[in-house]
C-alpha cells in the first residue's frame, strides 16, 4: 500500500502538470485512491480537519492582510514613492534600479501582494527605465525580482500558511525573515551597483530635474504613511503587543484610513477590494481543503513512513535530506505554485525535518526563501507572467535572462542561511 501511495503522488503531479484546477485535483485524487484502499468510512475524519482549518485563529490573518494590500494598491501610495524615489536615487548610475528595489521591499511591508507590486512597477518604472537607456533584461529582472520581495519580508501570506503547515509561531517567523529579507534587497542593490559601475551604459544616470527643490519634503510625505503602517502592524508582533492575526487586523484598518486621508476611498475601489481578498482567499482555503483530503488518505495509506524510511536511510543524515529537500522544493518551483508545494510536499517533509532534529523555525524559513525563487523561475514563474502582461513589448526571453541574475542571489542568500542559521534565529532568541 505505501507504494500506491506514491503512485498517487505522481498521479497528482501529472494531472496538476496537464492542466486541472489544484483544489479539486487534490480532493479528487485523494477520494478516488482513499475509497479504493482505505474504503470510504475512513473519510469520517476528514470534516474534522476541515472543521480545524475553518477555525484556525492564525489562518484569520490571510484575508485581514490581503485586503490591507489590495486597499494599498488602490491608495496610489506605490506611484508616489515610485516617482518620488526614482528622482531621488536617480542622479546615479544605476539608481532608479536602486529605487525600484527600495519601493519593491516597502510594498512588501505593506501590501505584500507580489502581482500587485510587479504590475504597479512594471506600469510606472520600467518605461522611465528604458527612456533612460536602461538595458531592458536589467530593467524588467530588478522589477521582477522586486516585486517577489513581498514573500519573504513580513507581512507575508506564504510565512502565515508555512507556519500554520509546520506548527511554528507566525510571530516568530515574522521576526526571523526580516533579516534574510533586508539581506536580499540589499543583495539586489549591491548587484546593481556593480553593474552600472561596471557597464555605465546598461544603468546610465539621470539628469537632474529643476523641480527638484522640495524634493526633501516630498520624499517624507511619500515614506512617512507606509512607514507608519509597518511600523504598526510588524511594530506591534515584534514587540508582542499583538498576534499576527491581531496586527493584520490593525493594517487592515490603518490602510483603509490612509485611503480615506488621500480621497482614494470610494465605494467602487472598497467593493473591488472585497471582491479580490475573497477570490483570493477562497482560493487558498479550498486548495489547502483539498490537501488535507490528499495528506489524510497519503498517511493512511503509509506513505510518509516510506518517504522516512527513504530519507532516513541516506547517508549524511539530516544534512543530506536537508539538501534534497531543497533540491526538490527547488525544481518543482519551475513548475507548480508556491501554495501548492505548500500544501502538497511541506507537510511531508516537514514531520522528517522535525525527526531529524532540524529547527522547525529555520527549516520554515529556508523553504519561504526557496518559495521565493518559484515566482520567478521558468517557465511558469507568477512573476514574469505579470511583467510580460503589464508590459507586451518586452520580449519573454529578455524577461527570462534578466531575472537569471536575482535566481543565483535568492540561492546564494539561501546557501548562506543553510551554511550559518545563527543568521536567521538570532533576532527571535533577542526577541524571546
């Protein structure tokens, strides 16, 4: 039987691969091996588990933050720093790249909605970008990678779910990827420094505007209410006035005021936000239904003990399963959503890593980095679809060479978190 219950895990790949919705698949696939080989009767405890997920407290927080993203987008906050940013950094070589990285990690403070920031900077910064000589692999791969910043730095939907899926307090998770957050915006910013010290005319500078003369004060009303709005919602985790579900509640209500303060709240903008934060939410919570219906009937049927029994037997021990571990969540983010390998392959490995005596912690975050590489790997990388559609002059190979560079960052950056986990569990230890 354990070895049918791999065959139902590739069962469920291919038909993902060809094409079927996620959710259903996953329900689908396990109804259909579960009655075969563990007779119907043992769906009895499938409702409890769905009547868990309904429930989850922590889980709450996925539609308080999508919703303060959505209302962000619609506030015009990320054209005003857009502008403002890039005619601050602009005078250098290279700085409006710099600028786009800098605006690209303050949306994900704040919205934390990835194909909200690209398409945002794709509109606004990439034709300034090529007007001013730009290379457009090096204009579209620091959009794109930019953009992917909101899975990695708090407040994060992928850390939200991952810490429900592996048991580890969201709070902390939170606290732990700020670093390996800061890290990367300033890996992008280092890389793109380089480059146009090396090759000026790929990331030429900008002459100066005559309007500049209040720029100072400009910048401060651009930073001031974003900044305002990180500081409550991560602000109040970090120094445990609330929980994540109780800050994402605080964002949600600070990012509905400061629309209401720029005139950007209407009834229309209000209805789409609800309209998307429950599409999107819907989405996640039947997907993660139809994966516990799959992980129900993969370990009745014994499948994670032979997939311990596997890793176990290796040599190298935990270190080797921790390697293949990454390897896999690697390769498979060229071809599945970060949300399905979130529910479909970490509550698999995650009980192994545990056994193994690995920080769940530092395991959780090392796969929402690895995560992060899916939006921009392809073929089927969120990212460089969003970029192409907001931008259809770039050609798709010039989008696929320009985000090579920021792959090799996020890997490098992950190879430093496996190679030196003091990196990531120092500031929750400080916090502790």
């Amino acid at each position: 039987m354990e070895v049918w219950a791999l065959v139902m895990f590739a069962a469920l790949f291919v038909l993902l691969l060809v094409g079927f919705p996620v959710a259903f698949t996953l329900g689908a696939v396990a109804l259909g091996f579960g009655s075969i080989f563990l007779g119907l009767d043992f769906f009895n405890l499938l409702p409890l588990r769905i009547w868990g997920i309904m429930t989850n407290f922590t889980l709450l927080a996925v539609p308080l933050f999508v919703f303060m993203g959505v209302i962000l987008e619609k506030s015009g906050i990320a054209e005003e720093l857009l502008e403002t940013m890039g005619r601050l950094f602009g005078r250098v070589r290279g700085g409006l790249a710099i600028s786009v990285v800098a605006v690209g990690a303050l949306l994900a403070a704040t919205t934390g909605v990835v194909g909200a920031s690209v398409v945002t900077m794709a509109v606004i910064a990439l034709p300034a970008m090529l007007k001013h000589g730009y290379a457009p692999t090096l204009a579209s791969g620091t959009i794109a990678a930019s953009g992917t910043l909101g899975q990695i730095i708090p407040p994060s939907i992928i850390l939200i779910l991952l810490g429900d899926v592996i048991g580890v307090p969201v709070g902390q998770l939170f606290v732990a990827a700020a670093i390996p957050g800061m890290m990367l915006v300033f890996s992008y910013m280092a890389y793109i420094a380089f480059i146009a010290w090396r090759y000026p005319e790929l990331a030429p500078a900008i002459k100066a505007n005559p309007n500049d003369g209040h720029l100072g004060i400009q910048v401060i009303k651009s930073l001031l209410p974003p900044l305002a709005l990180v500081l409550a919602v991560l602000g109040s985790i970090f120094f445990g006035i609330a929980s994540p579900t109780e800050s994402a509640a605080v964002g949600a209500l600070g990012a509905i005021i400061l629309a209401l303060i720029r005139g950007r709240l209407n009834l229309a903008n209000l209805q789409q936000a609800l309209q998307q934060t429950t599409r999107l939410t819907s989405m996640v919570f039947l997907i993660l239904i139809g994966a516990t219906a799959f992980g129900l009937v993969f370990v009745g049927m014994g499948g994670d003990n032979l997939i311990f029994e596997l890793f176990d037997g290796l040599p190298g021990g935990k270190w080797s399963f921790l390697i293949i571990s990454m390897l896999l969540i690697f390769v498979l983010g060229f071809f599945l959503d970060f949300i399905e390998i979130c529910f479909i392959v970490v509550p698999i490995i995650a009980p192994i890593a545990i056994h193994m005596g690995l920080d769940p912690l530092w395991f959780a975050l090392l796969i929402a980095l690895n995560l992060q590489t899916s939006f921009l790997t392809p073929p089927f990388g969120f990212s460089l679809f969003y970029l192409k559609a907001s931008a259809p002059s770039l050609e798709l190979t010039t989008i696929y060479r320009g985000v090579i560079p920021f792959i090799v960052i996020q890997v490098v950056v992950l190879g430093i978190l496996i190679g030196f986990p003091e990196v990531a569990l120092w500031l929750p230890g400080l916090m502790e």
